[in-house]
C-alpha cells in the first residue's frame, strides 16, 4: 500500500521559496497503477522523486506498506530505496562498460546479494523482456528501445514493491513505447507491485491507467481510467 498525505515541496529562490507540490494525496493498494501527466516544469520529477525517497518532501508524509522512508536515517532510506523501489528514468542510466545482464543485477551488488539466483533471475529477466540473446552485450551495442527494456528489468530484480518510471518512453517511437508500457504493466503485476508512471503520451497512459493530472501542485485524477 502507498499512502501519500498532504505533500508538499517548495525548492528556495533568491525571491523566497517556489512552490512545486502544494498539497498531494495519492492512495495505492497492492497492484495499483497510477499515471502522472502535466505539462513540462509541473513537478512530475519532483514528485516522483519523493515518492521513490531520492528527494525529502517540505511537508507531508508518504508511507510504503507502512514505513515512512523520511523517518530513518539515510542508510536506512538507501536501504529502503534499493530493497523496495524500482526506477526506470528516462535516460536509461545503464553503466557502458557492463553488460546488460551485469546491468540487471547491479541493485542486488549494491546490497551485497549478487549469488547464483540472483544471476539466475537477471537471466530470467531479460529472457522475460526479449533479450536473452543480449545478455552479454554492451549497451553501445543496443537500440535505444533494447536498453530500456535492460533499464526496466534492472528495476524489476528485487521484486520493488513500487515501481516508479519517470517518461520512460519519451525517447523511443510508438512500437518501441508501446512494449515498454506492456512490459512495465506485466512485471509489476507478476510480482504484486505498484506502479507509477509519468508520461505525456496519451497511449502510455490509457495502457497504465489511474490517470492522473498535476494542476498547481495537486493531483487531480481524470475519472473513468
Ligand atoms: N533541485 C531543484 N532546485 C530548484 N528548483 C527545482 C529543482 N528541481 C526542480 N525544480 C523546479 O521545480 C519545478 C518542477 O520541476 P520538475 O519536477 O522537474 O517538473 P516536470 O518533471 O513536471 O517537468 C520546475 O519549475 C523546476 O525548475
Ligand atoms: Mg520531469
């Protein structure tokens, strides 16, 4: 369950504090999907940042099945990040000199947990997104499309009970976005998850569903999606 209550974020300016997120409420259950649209500059990032605890909020709580990440220290919140958030960016943030498999299984290096099933499920992974065949490729290697299929199943490895994607598509043509949109709404289903996803492309959005629209700092949810 994500619990967000009230949020706010206003970032300093030599004028005073500039207001981005003025009161946000959101409410997920296990499985739920949720899509962020609104123009440029409307604080989708911002957003989305808090909610995968990269960026303190000014006010407000936010809680994933249960735990306030704002609240420990910041080991604790880079545990929690790495243990129950999965991030896919739109700028596929993969490491050149590692192969895709070796990209997939970086979160489990970060906490000490590369071992065979851990291999095993980055395998699993790319199988599972079209690129066994690649696995020992370099992404200089790869289409645009492929990597980002490498960045979506890196996020997925520790099974993230949120799953957050920040225009992940705003790169590729509609065939590429379209698998990535599939691939995104599958994966997270296949391990419960929920799953977030800002985008400005209305075909993204109607596949994620919840749709949702940042109008000055609030969220105002588009009925029937
Ligand atoms: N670290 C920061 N410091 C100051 N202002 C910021 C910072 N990050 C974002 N902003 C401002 O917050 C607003 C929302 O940014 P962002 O969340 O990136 O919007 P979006 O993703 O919707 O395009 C913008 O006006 C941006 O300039
Ligand atoms: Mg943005």
């Amino acid at each position: 369950m994500l619990e967000v209550d009230q949020v706010t974020k206003a970032y300093p300016s030599p004028t005073g504090p500039v207001s981005v997120l003025r009161s946000i409420d959101l409410r997920l259950a296990p499985g739920g999907r949720a899509t962020v649209m609104g123009p440029s500059g409307s604080g989708k990032s911002t957003l989305l940042a808090i909610l995968g605890a990269l960026d303190e909020p000014t006010s407000g709580r936010v809680r994933l099945d249960g735990i306030d990440p704002f609240a420990g220290t910041p080991a604790e919140r880079a545990a929690f990040r790495n243990q129950r958030i999965g991030f896919v960016f739109q700028e596929h943030h993969l490491l050149d000199g590692c192969t895709a498999l070796d990209n997939v299984v970086l979160p489990a290096l970060a906490s000490g947990r590369v071992s065979a099933a851990i291999e095993a499920r980055g395998r699993a992974l790319l199988d599972r997104v079209g690129l066994s065949a690649r696995a020992g490729h370099f992404p200089g290697e790869l289409s645009g499309g492929e990597r980002q299929r490498v960045a979506v199943a890196r996020a997925l490895l520790l099974e993230p009970r949120l799953l957050l994607a920040d225009e992940p598509t705003g790169q590729l043509d509609a065939h590429a976005a379209g698998a990535i949109a599939d691939l995104l709404v599958d994966l997270a289903a296949e391990v419960n998850g929920m799953l977030v996803v800002v985008t400005h492309a209305d075909a993204i959005a109607a596949r994620v569903g919840g749709i949702r629209r940042l109008v000055e700092g609030r969220l105002v949810e588009e009925r029937g999606t």
